[in-house]
C-alpha cells in the first residue's frame, strides 16, 4: 500500500496564507463598508418602527394617540430615543415605518419582491 501524503509542505503552506489573506481582506472590506451598522440596518429600523406604531395604534381607543402619531409623533419619539437600538441603523426608516404603522399601511418589507 502507498501511503499519500497529500501536497507538498511549500504548496500547502502557500495556499494557507493565501486563504487567509483573502478571508481577512473581505472581513476588512466587510468592516470598512458597513462599520458598525449591518447591510440591512434599514429594514431592522423601518420594522422597529412599524411595529411600534402598530402597537400602539392597536392599543388606541379613541385614536388620539394615532392621530397624534401621523402628527408629528414619531420624529419626535426617534429624537426622545423611544426608538431604541433598531433606530440607531437609519432613524429616518424607522420614523417612515412608524407612519406608514400609525396610518395602517401594510410594511413596505412584506412580500417576496420589494
């Protein structure tokens, strides 16, 4: 029986530290790009909004509070920090998706093409 004993130690070796050359230059890239914020921070905010608006509008009787919401409610909850860790990604989203929630519009990420 021959044993195999794989590539040589110089090939091995080269293609080692080419792998990991690569795998670091697209994790710094990855970094670099998006920083602290993930490549779908937009919708992680624009839900975050949704939804609360939608709990809030569910829970609302007499539609004051809604009513207030499509006033200017929902800009001022983002600056009031009411909006949470979702709202640092796009705070702009997440005020978007808090009106499109308080005027009952279905979430602009429902569906299979957006």
């Amino acid at each position: 029986m021959d044993r195999h004993e794989g590539p040589p130690r110089g090939k091995f070796i080269a293609g080692l530290a080419t792998a990991v050359l690569i795998g670091t230059t697209v994790a710094g890239y990855g970094i670099a790009r998006y920083d602290e914020h993930p490549p779908w921070g937009r919708d992680i905010a624009y839900e975050g909004g949704y939804l609360q608006a939608v709990r809030i509008r569910k829970a609302d009787i007499d539609g004051e509070r809604t009513r207030a919401l499509l006033t200017g409610e929902c800009a001022a909850m983002e600056r009031w920090g009411m909006g949470g860790d979702r709202a640092v990604h796009d705070p702009a989203a997440w005020v978007r998706g808090c009106l499109d929630g308080a005027a009952g519009h279905p979430s602009r990420n429902q569906g299979f093409v957006r």
